[in-house]
C-alpha cells in the first residue's frame, strides 16, 4: 500500500486542493498559484514540497490509486469470484464518476502537454507506481481465485487480470464521454452484457455468469458497497 498522510499536513492539503479544482473546474486550474490559493498557502510552499506541478500531479495520482485501493480493499472476498471481480468494475465505474478529471489524470488521458510531464517516463507512468500496483493487486489476487476455481478454463491469470482490467476502463472511459447517453442504464445495458460476456469467453456458463453479474450490480445499487 502506498503511503498515507505525513506528519505536517501541508503536502496533504495541497494535494487535495489539487483534486479539488481538479472536480470542479478540470485541468486548466491547475496552476501553481490556483492550487496554493486553494490550500491557503504561498506559490512557494508549493514548491519548496514538490518542486513544481509536474511533482505535484504525480502526488495527486497516487492519492488517486491510494484512494482506489482503500475503496478495493471494502469489497469483500466471497465464494463467487466473478461476483467479487463485477464488484471491483463497479467500484472502479464509481471512483470515475466522483471524480473524472482525477481519473483521467489516474489512467493518463489527460492531455499530458498541460501538465509539463517529467522527462522521466518511469517514474510518471502511473502503472509502475506503488499506489498504483497495491490497487491492483486486488484485481490480480481475484483473478488468481477465479482460475483456482475452476469455474473457468485454465490458464494465466495475470492475462486474464490485465484483459479484465482493459475492458472495464475502456467501458468507463466511454460512459463518461457520453457515449452511452442513449441508453437510459448503461450499467445494465452495456456493462452487465460485457462482463457476462468476457466471463463466458473464459469457460463460464451463461447462466451462472449472468448470475453472478446481476446479484453484484444489484448489491451496489443497494448502496452495500458501492453506489450505481
């Protein structure tokens, strides 16, 4: 897991500022002197705790997987694994919608050329990040009991959690363009069917795949978990 709060709060209060503009206005607040405006504080302590806002966009990205993996790590393990994994998409479909330009930021579709990246593209891919491989590792461990299962044909569970993985936020980065405004229940209509759909194509049975997609979609709209 990656670290939380440190013990002066300051770089705590700018990186939630961030985030802050971030929901309300999207990315072209994020300047120096709005963000430090925010917080309360001069443009200097912005500097003096990340060195500029290249820094200060990486810490506002691990907050955002920090947050992800606290919000994975509620969602209980259960004797139904695909149950448990819908469960995970619904929760990453809720994170997206609380916040959009945070979640952009978070899977790097945002336009980079804003934000002035670090020449380092290690250490500004978010995917090699701490936070980012501890919200992660939620997925890949249900994937691992989900072929341990046997409900599904063998095979590696690593492919299996990176293709789980590409689906649902491809999903999400198309409901929140609108994409699916047509549709009066995108998560019933389009999201359901595709996880029923990858399911089956890894050797579940339809019905049973169903099931288990529907009982989790109706859990988080019961507000259990996550909110639909």
């Amino acid at each position: 897991m990656s670290e939380g709060p440190t013990s002066n709060g300051v770089p705590e209060r700018l990186v939630e500022a961030t985030i802050k503009l971030l929901a309300e206005h999207g990315p072209s607040a994020i300047k120096v002197r709005t963000v430090a405006s925010e917080a309360g504080m001069s443009t200097m302590v912005v500097y003096s705790h990340f060195g500029g806002i290249p820094e200060l966009i990486r810490a506002v990205v691990d907050r955002g997987f920090f947050e992800m993996e606290k919000a994975f790590a509620d969602v209980p393990n259960t004797d139904d694994p695909i149950f448990d994994l819908f469960m995970l998409a619904l929760t990453s479909r809720e994170i997206a919608r609380a916040n959009p330009h945070l979640y952009d930021l978070m899977f790097g579709l945002s336009t980079r050329s804003t934000y002035r990246p670090t020449p380092d593209k290690d250490v500004r891919r978010s995917g090699h990040s701490p936070a980012f491989q501890a919200a992660y590792a939620h997925l890949a461990d249900a994937c691992s009991r989900l072929v341990a299962s046997g409900r599904v044909e063998a095979q590696d569970s690593q492919v299996v959690a990176a293709s789980l993985w590409s689906y649902v936020h491809g999903y999400i980065t198309l409901e929140l363009g609108d994409h699916f405004s047509r549709f009066d229940d995108p998560p019933a209509r389009i999201m359901l069917p595709m996880g029923v759909t990858f399911s089956v194509g890894l050797g579940d049975e339809p019905e049973r795949a169903r099931a288990s997609h529907e009982a989790a979609l109706e859990l988080s709209r019961r507000g259990r978990s996550v909110r639909a």
